[in-house]
C-alpha cells in the first residue's frame, strides 16, 4: 500500500489547463503515478479554489463542471469541519503559512498524508514530523 498523498489545486489547475506545457505533463504525472487512488486525497477547498482559478482563466463553466466531476469521481474529498478550522487556527503561527495554506495542511495531517504535493510550499518542508511538501515542478524531487 503506498502512503497518502494529498495535491493541492495548482497541480489540478496545470494538468486541465494549457498554461505551461511543462507543468502540465509533470501534474498529470503526478496524478497518474502518485498510487493507488483511494490513497490520494483532495479537501473541499481544493475543489472551490479550482472553480475560481478556472473561471479567472475563462474556461467555460461547462468545461470546468467537467474537470470537477471528473476529479471528484477520481480522488478522495475531504471535509473540512470545526474541529479543522480550530486546529488550523492553532497551526497558523506554528506552521507560519497563509490562513488557507495552514487549512490545507491540517486537513492532510487529520488524514495522516506522508507527502503533500504543491507549487506553493517550501519543497522539502516537513510539517509535525509527518508530512513532507514536495513541488512536482522542481527537479530535485
């Protein structure tokens, strides 16, 4: 059984997009080779910050309905609920990531994710002793 794994919105954001060419061939690798898919897990919140970021881009909301149904069919969503929020709370100055960075990574660490993959953390970082960021778009991966 391979670890869980949990993948923010930007590497959805490159494999259904055509904004880079590159990026978009190293996220949809990271989808496909990152194991079995009941072990790769998404929050509610990646799903709403892929919407947006959609939209900004001007895909049709008809494409993007797509992408959603398709994303969710495939990966695990997780809730966030209080109980996430206060602990996000109390991860805020522990961590020191933005508020909605911090709500991403209680949420894998609740669901006990070894590698958190995103473009926006520091690669490497490793959070709680736990869990570890990885940016699939750097070569030292």
């Amino acid at each position: 059984m391979k670890e869980k794994v949990f993948i923010d919105t930007n590497i959805f954001v490159y494999a259904y997009t055509n904004t880079d060419i590159d990026k978009k061939a190293a996220a949809k690798s990271i989808l496909k080779n990152s194991g079995e898919l009941k072990n790769i897990f998404i929050s509610i919140q990646v799903i709403k910050e892929f919407c947006a970021t959609m939209k900004r881009l001007n895909i049709d909301t008809a494409i993007i309905k797509g992408c959603v149904e398709e994303i969710t069919n495939s990966y695990t969503v997780l809730p966030t609920d209080i109980k996430t929020i206060f602990k996000s709370i109390e991860n805020l100055n522990k961590f020191k990531l933005s508020w909605y960075d911090t709500l991403l990574i209680t949420t894998a660490l609740n669901y006990k994710c070894k590698i958190f993959y995103s473009e926006d953390m520091n690669n490497g970082m490793i959070l709680d002793n736990k869990m570890t960021i990885k940016n699939p778009f750097k070569l030292d991966n």
